[in-house]
C-alpha cells in the first residue's frame, strides 16, 4: 500500500498540476489582450472598444472570446483548439500586411467566426421593453425563421461587436440625403436626332451619363462545347441578328438611381403595398413610376455611392426606375434583352472575352495556378474580378472599355437582364437566324449577366449566364410583407439600361 502511495501521489499531484495549468493556459489564452496580441487587425481592438459590446449600459463588457467562441459546455474547447491552431499557423505562414481587411469583414466570412449559440447565451429575452416596434417585428421573424440556412444573429447586428461608420440596422429614410445643392439644374433632357453617342441629361437632377450607340449586327449567342468553364445553359449556339440600339456606358451608378429616388421615393412609408412579388410585376391598376420605400440597411454596404454602381435592389426596381427614365426624358428606356447584352459585351469578338485570353489561363485556382504564375495582366485591365477587387465595387475609371466603348461589361456587379430565365432556352428558338430574341415568355427567375467582382475569371466570360434568386436575397428581410424594392441579402447585382432607336430617337423609319 505504501508502495502505491509512494507512485500514485506523485502522479496524481502532477495530473493536478497539469490540470490546474491547463485550466490557466485556457483561461489566459482567452483574455483579450492575448487575443489582441495576435489579431493585429484594424477592427480587432479601436473598433470593439468604440462598439455596443464594450461600453454597455450594464456595465458587463463582452470580450473577444465571447462572441468568437461559444460557451463552455456548448463545444468550447474543441473550438477554442481549432481556432487556436489555425491562428497559430497563419500568425507563423502568413504575412498581415496582404490581407484583405474588407474582404475578411464581409458578412459572409464574418458568420464563420462568430457563433450564433454565444448571441443567444447572452441575450436570452429576445423581447425586451425598451425594443422598438421595427425592432419587435424583426426578432420575431427570426424566432419564427431562426431554423433557415444563414439566418444568423449579425444579419442584421454586424456591427455589435467591432464598430462599422456608417453602418445602419433598421429602415434607413435618410438614405441618398444630400446636404449640398446641385451646381446645375437640368430642365431638359438630351436631343437625339440620329444614330449617334450622346449625353442623356434628368430633368430636375444636375445628373448626365453618357449612351453608346451599338450598331446592329448578327452574332453567335451562346458559347461552344469546347469553351473553358462552359455551363450547359449556354447552349446550343444561336446565330441571332440584332437590331441598332443604344446602350449606358456604364451601370447604373448610384447619382443617377439617387435622382429616381429622391424625385419619387415614398419616405415615411415602411411596407410595400404596391406591384406584386410573383413576377416582380406590378398591378396594372399602380402608379408604375411609384418609387421605393426606404431601404433596410445601408444598401451601398458603406463602399460610397456616387458613380459606384448601384446595388441591393430588386429587378422590379430597376424596371420601374426604365419607366420613370423613359417618362422623365420623352425616349424609350429599358432593360436590355439577354440577346442585346451579349452582343454588346462581345463588341465583334467570338471567344471567351471580347479581348484575348484563356479562361483557364487566368484563373488563379487548381494546381495548375499554383505551380505556375498567371499572366492577367490584360483580363486586370478590362475585368472587377476576384483577383484584382478589394472585396467591393469599384468606379467606371477602373477599366477600359470593350470596343464599342461600354465599360464594366464583364465583371464588378452583374446586370439584371429583361428575359426570363430557362436553363434550355436556347434550344427553345427557332432554327436559323433569331431576330431581336427576348426570351421565355414567363419564368419565375429572371436572368443576368456579366458576372462581379466576387468571381473568378471563368465566370466572367461574354457567354456565361446567371439568374436572380429572389428568396435567398430576402431571407433576412423581417419586414412583412418583404420589399419588392430592396434585396436584404444581395449586393453584388446592378443594370445598365438601353434606349430603343425608334421616332423618338431619330430613326424615322420606325415611325412608318
């Protein structure tokens, strides 16, 4: 026996010691100027100490590891030792001087570091009194919702725990203020009289933008078996014949859709009474030119407005902002169909791009990339892509132009597009050359075009093709019934818009 006491003493005082150590080094590792030590980050220390979490009404201030683990008991060491050896390994392999701050705080990355069960730990009364009503009606769409794939507490709180200037929770009616006055007034217009560029003017606005004339043409639509990163919905191949039209230089930037809504927003109005969600039509008996209700949120993500391209919003908005263009200047503006897009951003051209290069050859993943250096030096000149963007949008004076002068037509937001989407709506056409196509006649989803500025280069070609989807881009919307103005959850989608070459444009020919 004592023998035994002799052998087991010692080892248990070391097993609690051991324990005991543990316990500290788990405890110390946890306290924030530990954490602070390692993620050097812009955010990580000023903008938690300017957030809500830091200087509470309560006194009780959240740390660092009470939103980036969850609680004890709830998977906390397995957590804590994953995250532990996968910040050991980039604070050892990794240079922070490359990172990309923005990209690392977007919402989707951001919902990978903070757990859900550690909001819920603390705020267990998702009803409190001082709650406002907007308030109210959002937590309980989340109770009732809470169950829904990416529905997550920073949804809508993403600022709670590391301060965002600018950032805004709630319906926004201040949105697209301005506290300065126009230098210019416009009271007139544009005058076309021929087939021409031109300068389109809004009356009541000091806002211009400049349209191309695309000449008419016949083109391939769609792209070939053998194309890199080719989808089966871009084929079969089509020839299709297009008539003249003109097209926006750029999508539409947010001075120009900031005119719209400022001339016919509802401010004060929180729900959407008018047009209806199924086909994002609206009745025929509603003002058409009825504008958007304020936004939930900040739609520009705090990237600027200006002549970034406008986002966040539905194709039912931007069909209606075509209306109201059209009524404002006396022309015929529109969505372009999914056929004038393509032939537009192909400007002649009839391979991947409208400039030379191989998909494969650009993208930056696979082991091909890896072993050796991409040259895209000339997709970088042309394309807002993911590997040359800073996680967002950028301006028009970005990249150049195709060969007809249109910029931004592969690449920073995708552009919504009149037709319907139909994964084999090409085979639906009629043999021989197709004049002016527009698509399905109905569908549930609508199409668009051009990729953004999160994708990679093979899914930015000229033939490549996407479609909206309405319900994701809302799941985080609470309000009922949700916006048919406003995507609570997509910002990486804009337009361009086209004007017909008819009577009012100075193509006498259509008049007869």
């Amino acid at each position: 026996m004592k023998k035994f006491l002799l052998w087991f003493s010692p080892g248990l005082l070391l097993g609690i010691l051991i324990i005991l150590g543990a316990g500290r080094v788990i405890n110390n590792t946890s306290e924030n100027d530990y954490c602070m030590s390692c993620h050097i980050h812009p955010a990580a220390d000023m903008g938690w100490k300017q957030s809500v979490h830091y200087d509470t009404q309560s006194g009780v201030r959240t740390g660092c590891a009470d939103c980036h683990l969850p609680p004890k008991g709830e998977g906390y060491l397995w957590a804590k030792t994953k995250t532990g050896l996968r910040d050991l390994w980039a604070f050892y392999t990794k240079d922070s001087a490359s990172f990309d701050w923005d990209e690392k705080g977007r919402l989707e990355n951001a919902r990978k570091h903070v757990f859900e069960i550690s909001c819920i730990k603390c705020h267990e009364n998702l009803f409190p009194a001082k709650l406002t009503k907007e308030g109210e009606d959002a937590h309980l769409y989340y109770t009732q919702q809470k169950k829904t794939p990416d529905l997550h507490c920073i949804n809508c709180h993403l600022n709670a725990g590391h301060y965002i200037e600018g950032y805004t929770h709630g319906s926004n009616v201040t949105f697209g203020a301005t506290s300065s006055a126009p230098k210019e007034i416009f009271t007139m217009p544009a005058e076309v009289t021929g087939f021409g560029n031109f300068t389109e003017k809004i009356p009541g606005s000091s806002v211009s933008f400049k349209m191309i004339a695309v000449p008419g043409g016949t083109f391939k639509m769609g792209s070939p078996a053998e194309e890199p990163f080719r989808r089966e919905d871009e084929g079969p191949v089509r020839d299709v014949e297009i008539s003249p039209f003109f097209m926006a230089e750029v999508e539409v930037t947010w001075d120009e859709y900031l005119a719209f809504y400022a001339q016919t927003s509802s401010e004060g109005r929180s729900t959407d009474t008018e047009g209806l969600r199924s086909g994002m039509q609206a009745s025929e008996d509603i003002d058409a030119i009825s504008g958007a209700t304020p936004p939930y949120g900040q739609p520009d993500q705090g990237w600027g407005l200006g002549q970034r391209p406008a986002i966040s919003f539905s194709d039912h908005a931007a069909e209606t902002y075509c209306k109201w263009l059209s009524k404002v200047t006396g022309k015929t503006y529109r969505l372009p169909t999914e056929a004038e897009w393509e032939y537009a951003c192909r400007a002649g051209s009839s391979g991947p791009y409208f400039f030379e290069g191989d998909p494969k050859k650009f993208e930056k993943t696979g082991l091909r990339a890896k072993l050796s250096k991409n040259d895209t030096a000339v997709i970088n000149t042309y394309v807002v892509y993911n590997e040359n963007s800073p996680s967002r949008t950028q301006t028009p004076d970005f990249v150049k132009s195709n060969p007809f002068g249109l910029k931004n037509m592969l690449g920073n937001v995708a552009e919504f597009c009149s037709d319907w989407y139909q994964p084999d709506s090409y085979s639906a056409y009629p043999d021989g050359v197709i004049r002016d196509p527009v698509g399905p006649e109905s569908g549930e989803e609508h199409v668009i075009r051009g990729g953004t500025f999160m994708n990679p280069a093979g899914l930015v070609r000229s033939a490549a093709r996407d479609y909206t989807r309405t319900e994701a881009w809302l799941r985080t919307d609470p309000q009922i019934p949700k916006s048919i103005w406003w995507y609570s959850d997509c910002f990486n989608v804009g337009f361009r818009v086209v004007c017909e070459f008819d009577n009012l444009t100075g193509n006498l020919s259509a008049s007869k």
